[in-house]
C-alpha cells in the first residue's frame, strides 16, 4: 500500500519500524500524520496485525521527503512515537564545552521510555524526564536524563536523534477503569463514578506497595478540606506532598487560629485583625526553627503539615516570589527545589493534584508518562494547561476541591495502608 501526499515524488527516504500495540493505542496513525503533515510521504513495506487483543502489531514504512532537511525533521517528530530507523546506528555524543548548557543540536527528550543505542546495545535512560538532555557514562554502560542546569563542562550528551529509540505508552490490554475518564475536559462529567475510579486506582496503587504524590494549592484550607486531606494521609494515601508557602502557611495558620486568610473556616465570617493571622503563624514557626521542631515542641498540634511530618509523608514546599516570611521549610532556591522534588519521586505511580495551576504544571514537568496522574480544579483552563504542556497522561476532572474530596474519602473509607 502507498500513500504519496500533493508533493509528489520524493528524492530522500528511509525506512522505519514500529511495533506494539500500535493501532489500538493510535501509534500508527499519529506516525502517517506527522509525516504528512510534515511535507513528507510514506510507503508501506511490510505489516503485521495482531489478530487477537493481546497480540502486538508491526510495521516497516519508508518514510520519503524533498529535501534531506525535511527527511530528518520528520524522522525526530515520528520518533517520539516510538519509529526507529531500520538501518540502526549508535546514538552520536557530543562532549558539553561550556557548565550548564548542552552542545548544539542535543537530542530532547520526552516524558516516555527512551533507550539509546551505544556499541550495538540498547542502554535504557534512567530519570525519565521530559525537555532534558541525554547524559551517557564513559563507559557506554549507562545513561540518564540530565537537566539543562546540571550540565557540566565535558559532560557526554547525546545530539541528534538517531540512536534513540521511544517506546510510546500503549493503551492498557484490559478494560481499565482509568481509561473511563481519558476525555476530554468537562465538569458535566459524572463525578460519583469519577471518583469510584480514582479511588480504585489509589487502592490498587498501595496494595501494589507503590507511592502517591499529591500535589495541592492552599484551596484546600480555605475550603474546609483539611480534614479529608488528613484522612488520606492517616490512612496511607499520601507518601509525598508538593506544596508551596501558601499551602503550608494557610494549614498552620487554620491548626494555630481556626482561620484561612483571616477568616474562620468553620463559620466563614472574618476574624477581627484576621489579617495578621497567617503572619503571625509563620512567625510562630520561624521562631521555633522549622514544622517539625513546632511539632515536637507541641504547639503545632494538628493539620496537614502535623500529620506530614507525624506519618513520615516526604512533603518539599518550593517558593514562590510573592511568599510572606517564608516558613523555615520553604525552599526559596526554585532549582534546589527542582532537584527536591526530583528526588522525592522514585516509586510515585500516582499522582493527584489538586487546585494549583503552578505547581501542578511544573510536578507534570518531572513525571515521566507511566504515572497515572489526574488533576482536579474548579477552572478547566487548569486541567487543559497541563495537558497542553506535555502530560499528556493526566487526566481532567472539573469540580470544586471540598465536595471532590469528601467523596473521594468516602470512596475510600475502611482501606487502611498506613504504615
């Protein structure tokens, strides 16, 4: 079968592969259209459909273009879909001649699996992160995704895209629950059976023996959420938290006065000098050196930060430049908290985040494809950014933060996986 696009004949070509389970999960059709509407055509040279659901699929396509400019644009594009080139070589290094930036032409990489080929063998990429670098080790044995800012003067990193080979993330085989929600953006979405979802998934997360990360604004105090988000965390629900100042401040000042931004929680009216609250707050904190000091010394008592630090949750707040005082925990250096945040992720499978746009676009930023993310927000602009800056696995729930999550306790309730 040929399909030769308006251009006509094409003087540059080259062959590539694609396998899995490329047609239910739309790998293939996404390949033909970048091609085409790259300027290029393509010519099926072999195909194998799986026949039964679990059966893999297979696929060689010469992929032609005008000009070798052209060509090699669209081999980069279709390459994050997981075409490789059938004549394979190993993946070009470039030394890094300058601290804290690649060598022209670095390859880019994406949130999902990446391998590269070096001495004949595939080396896979540890750190999966997206709008990184390729590091590769001297000895050709090991490689991992590298930050912009972490590169170092002689540092090997992979330019170009040939050597590197993406393996796109399949459609699960079985009748997944989560596939129910993988739709577009609508708070019309029914959000009792939403909910059941998610908290299946959350069990299955823990029974499993896997992390979940929430990732949460400071509407969760001024909600009166607070409690359901120490449910979760009592029972087990939450191994990591990313907040900022304001989450964390606004918690403290709600354990310490009863209020959120200077207003009662419980009764919605405002306190007198409310005002002064979350500042003061902080000061109590600032003064005993840290959450945790407060917390020993017994005068932080409750709230989401006293029970982060009573069952051992890895919580990093990073700053932001609007934050008052910060609290002492607060890390202000936004690329040490960056690497924070990077390290509080091995063994996160889930993360949920709720009601911040900021934080939730800069945690997608760091998590590679294969963990199973879901946004909650009353602004569907936030749910939609995200997915319109790469992670592309998250999914959407429109809805107020208060309601969303006394159901999802109550989906909840009875499962215990503290430790």
């Amino acid at each position: 079968m040929t399909q030769i696009n308006q251009t006509g004949s094409k003087a540059h070509s080259e062959e590539v592969e694609i396998q899995g389970h490329i047609i239910d999960s739309l790998i293939l059709p996404k390949v033909l259209d970048e091609i085409i509407g790259q300027g290029g055509a393509f010519e099926f040279k072999k195909v194998d459909i799986g026949h039964a659901r679990t059966d893999p699929s297979y696929a060689r396509i010469a992929v032609s273009a005008d000009t070798p400019e052209r060509l090699q644009e669209i081999l980069r594009r279709i390459g994050d879909h997981g075409a490789t080139p059938i004549h394979l070589t190993d993946a070009e290094l470039v030394e890094a001649d300058i601290n804290g930036a690649f060598p022209d032409g670095f390859y880019s990489t994406t949130n999902q699996r990446t391998e590269v080929r070096r001495r004949g063998q595939w080396v896979p990429v540890t750190n999966q992160e997206m709008d990184c670098g390729i590091w590769v080790d001297e000895k050709d044995t090991t490689a991992r995704c590298v930050a912009m800012s972490h590169v170092q003067k002689g540092t090997r990193i992979v330019v170009g895209h040939r050597g590197v080979r993406v393996t796109p993330l399949e459609r699960e085989r079985n009748s997944n629950e989560f596939e129910f929600m993988a739709s577009s953006v609508s708070s019309e979405k029914p959000k009792a059976a939403t909910v059941r979802r998610i908290a299946t998934e959350m069990k299955a997360t823990r029974a499993a023996g896997e992390k979940i990360l929430l990732v949460a604004g400071p509407a969760l105090i001024h909600t009166g959420s607070v409690e359901y988000v120490v449910r979760l965390i009592r029972s087990g629900f939450v191994q990591v938290l990313f907040a900022g100042n304001a989450l964390a401040s606004h918690d403290i000042e709600y354990a310490l006065y009863g209020t959120s931004l200077g207003v009662f929680v419980d009764k919605g009216i405002a306190a007198d000098k409310g005002h002064e609250h979350h500042l003061r707050a902080i000061n109590t904190i600032r003064r005993l050196g840290g959450i945790r000091p407060a917390v020993d010394a017994g005068v932080l008592k409750c709230g989401i930060m006293y029970e982060c630090v009573r069952h051992n949750v890895d919580y990093v707040l990073a700053g932001s430049i609007r934050d008052d005082g910060p609290l002492p925990d607060v890390i202000t250096d936004v690329l040490v908290a960056q690497d924070r945040m990077r390290a509080a992720l091995p063994g996160v499978r889930f993360c949920l985040m709720i009601a911040t746009t900021l934080h939730s676009i800069a945690t997608g930023n760091l998590l590679p494809a294969w963990v199973r993310t879901v946004c909650v927000d009353i602004n569907p602009a936030t749910v939609t950014k995200l997915a319109d800056r790469g992670t592309f696995q998250s999914i959407g729930v429109v809805t107020d933060v208060e309601p969303f999550l006394r159901s999802l306790v109550h989906e909840l309730r009875g499962s215990e996986y503290a430790k």
